[in-house]
C-alpha cells in the first residue's frame, strides 16, 4: 500500500472512532494548494536540464503549512501529498501552531553540482516564492536537502521580501539557525522511547537496540541511546550492516564510517545482511531510513518487542495487523519523529522574536513536548480503546477538526 493510501486510511479510521460529520472529513482530507512547477537549469556543461518540483500545502487551520523539501529521483505528487497530509496531523500530535505542507524536485541531487544544485534550488524559490513566508508556508530540510539549501532559499526570498529569516527553518546557525536543530529528531525519538518505555516500567539502559538507518536521524538516536547506556547491538545504512551482541561503540563506530564513508569492515563488530537487521533479536528496533520496510513479508519474523518509528510511513498497514496481533508495541511516525518539526518551530519563534535560546533551553522545551504529547496520545488512546497509531491519529485529526469548525470552514 502506498504512503497516500495508508495515510487516508489511518485518517478514515480516526475520523470514524471520532464520530466526525462527513463534510468535515472530506474537507480535511482535501489539500488547500498543490503547486507543481517546471525548474530549467543550465548545466556546468551549458546543456539545459529541466526538473518537475512540487508543493503541496494540506491544510492551514492551526497556523502556517510546515513540511519539508525533498530532493530525490522518486518525487511525486502522491507521495508529496501524502507527506503533506502527514505533516498536517503530526504538528497537531506535537501540539504547535503550525498546518503541513510537503515539497521536493524529482531529482537525483547526487548526480548535481553544488553549483547545479544552487541553481536549482534559487529557481525553485522563484516559482514559489510568492506562494511561501514566515506567515504562510515555512519550508525546512528534507531527505537529499540540507542547511545549505535552506539557505539558498532564504536568500533568494529575501531578494523578493526583504530579511526574513523565519521563512526556512533547519538553516544555518550563523544566518538564524537554531542550536539543537540538527540532533533533534533524533533526541526526539530518544524522549519519545523514554516515554513509551516508562510505561512499562523499562528504561533504555536495561534494553538493546537494533537501529536501521544511519543517516542524521538514526545516528543520534545511536549516540544518545549508546550515552543513557542503551545497547545498540545492529546498525545498518545503504552501505551494509554490523552486529555485535554485547553493544557496538558508538562513537567509534561514527569515527569509522566519517574515516570511510562507510558501516564495512567496522572492527568493533561483525557484519551480517542489511534485510536480517529489522528481524534481528532485540528488544527495541528503530526503523529510521525509507518508507514501507516493515510489511507482510517480515512483520511475522520480527522480534523486537517494541518498535519505534523514526522514519515516515516505515510499517505499511497490513504489517501493522501482524505485528499488534503479536503484541508488539509500535510508537508511530506522526508522535515519533516529530521532534525535529518541534525544534523547527522553535527557531521559527526564536527568529521572529530575534532573540536566539541557548541549547540547553531547546533540548529543555523539547522534552517537555515530547512528554507532553506522549501523555495525550496515552488519553485518547484511554477515550476510544485503540492502539497508539490510532491515538495519535484521533489526537491531531480532533485538534485540526475543532480548529476548522472554530474558524467557520462552512461560510
């Protein structure tokens, strides 16, 4: 089931245990804007080269769209409306005052030049740029997009609008970026575990750990579960996978892959198959790469007890079914991962205010977030008798219905 079919279906069954009126349900599922625009660039060899990039802006009732721009060869409109809808219920669960929005180029931005992917990047801003703003539409780092892109744009809408550096969040700290930004979806998941696993009367320094991706999420989620004595004993990323049953060294293992570019021929651990890491003996497994990995095929062999899930969309709907008749207990993506949008609207607030936090104050407010959030879910979940996924859901579906019926959706 693809990402839009699993996400409509996740709303369908909250909108039904909430009892919402059908009109209701209907508007919220239908986007507010989908933008598509066409991107010529002149190569580094004078050859043109044209890209697709889109934007789509879900819903605006709780304050302005936020969501990510992606840069990779597998954009489309149904995944970006599906992420955007997505975003639209997990700044509802976090509880901030923000809608979702979703965008990407359908590009492979490792086949571009830095200077390629400027240019790209500037025209893109030029197409939108009057469809965005600190008020409107605030755009921030997505997968193959990173701080320099965020301030790509920030420049190119300053030429349109004047500084306005709460227009992208995820920037730079030196043009208005906020400290603690980077390692927060990360130290999200790992406050969002803590939370979880407090209720069962565990804790991460009692447990082990297999962690499937090793990019910015998955990394610090490693180190900071590695620095509360969790052991992590089976990482993977796009280069391979390594083991070892008495907790790999993190930090050593991050010098190593900085040193090669690579998890391989790793001396702190042995390596095995990537596809075995998800059905590896652990307590906890922390899927923190692509969408879809957990499905019919491998729900039944998988033998973590708790799954937490730090990337999008990373257990389709009928591996779901398998996993809770097993038991298992899955933390999802729209209250997992959502401490990096909760960073981001940190730096928003800190940027209209021009008075920037120290790190501590983030990492602070953070957890109280993610605390906070953990909590309400927990109460919905206690409401209508249901699994986390569907507290979750029914706790954001709920905030975004009362907000458009407060505004008068129907004049």
């Amino acid at each position: 089931m693809n990402a839009l079919a699993a996400t409509n279906r996740n709303f369908r069954l909250a909108s039904r245990l909430l009892g919402l009126d059908s009109k209701i349900e209907k508007s919220l599922l239908i986007p507010f804007r989908e933008i598509k625009v066409e991107c010529t660039i002149p190569k580094d060899d004078g050859t043109l080269v044209s890209y697709v990039g889109f934007r789509v802006q879900h819903d605006n009732a709780r304050g302005p769209m936020k969501g990510g721009i992606r840069y990779h060869p597998e954009v489309d409109p149904d995944e970006v409306n599906a992420l955007a809808q997505l975003m639209t219920w997990k700044t509802a669960v976090a509880d901030i005052p923000y809608g979702g929005a979703k965008g990407g180029i359908g590009c492979n931005p490792k086949d571009l030049s830095n200077s390629e992917l400027e240019r790209l990047t500037r025209v893109f801003t030029q197409k939108i740029h009057d469809l965005i703003g600190t008020h409107t539409d605030v755009p921030a780092p997505d997968m193959g997009t990173n701080a320099q892109t965020m301030a790509w744009i920030l420049d190119e809408y300053s030429k349109f609008h004047g500084h306005s550096p709460a227009v992208v969040t995820g920037k730079p700290l030196d043009l208005g970026g906020s400290l603690g930004r980077e390692a927060a979806t990360g130290r999200g998941v790992v406050f969002a575990t803590e939370a979880l696993l407090s209720e069962y009367g565990k804790s991460i320094n009692a447990l082990t750990f297999a962690i499937q991706g090793f990019g910015n999420v998955g990394s610090w989620a490693a180190k900071l579960i590695h620095n509360r004595g969790g052991k992590v004993i089976a990482v993977s990323d796009i280069t391979g996978a390594v083991k070892n049953p008495n907790g790999i060294d993190i930090p050593e293992l991050l010098k190593h892959k900085e040193a090669t570019g690579s998890l391989l021929n790793f001396g702190g651990a042995d390596a095995m198959d990537p596809n075995e890491l998800l059905v590896h003996e652990c307590d906890v497994l922390i899927p923190c790469a692509l969408g879809g990995v957990l499905n019919r095929e491998n729900a039944a062999d998988v033998k973590a007890k708790f799954i937490i899930e730090a990337a999008n969309h990373p257990t389709d709907p009928e591996a779901d079914e398998i996993l809770s008749k097993k038991g298992v207990i899955i933390l999802p993506d729209i209250y997992a991962n959502a401490g990096g949008v909760t960073v981001s609207y940190f730096e928003w607030v800190q940027n209209i205010q021009g008075f920037m936090w120290d790190e501590e104050k983030v990492n602070a407010e953070l957890k109280k977030y993610m605390t906070q959030s953990f909590y309400n879910i927990k109460n919905m979940c206690q409401s209508h008798n249901c699994n986390l996924r569907m507290g979750a859901f029914t706790l954001g579906v709920n905030r975004v219905a009362r907000a458009t019926t407060l505004r008068g959706w129907e004049a």
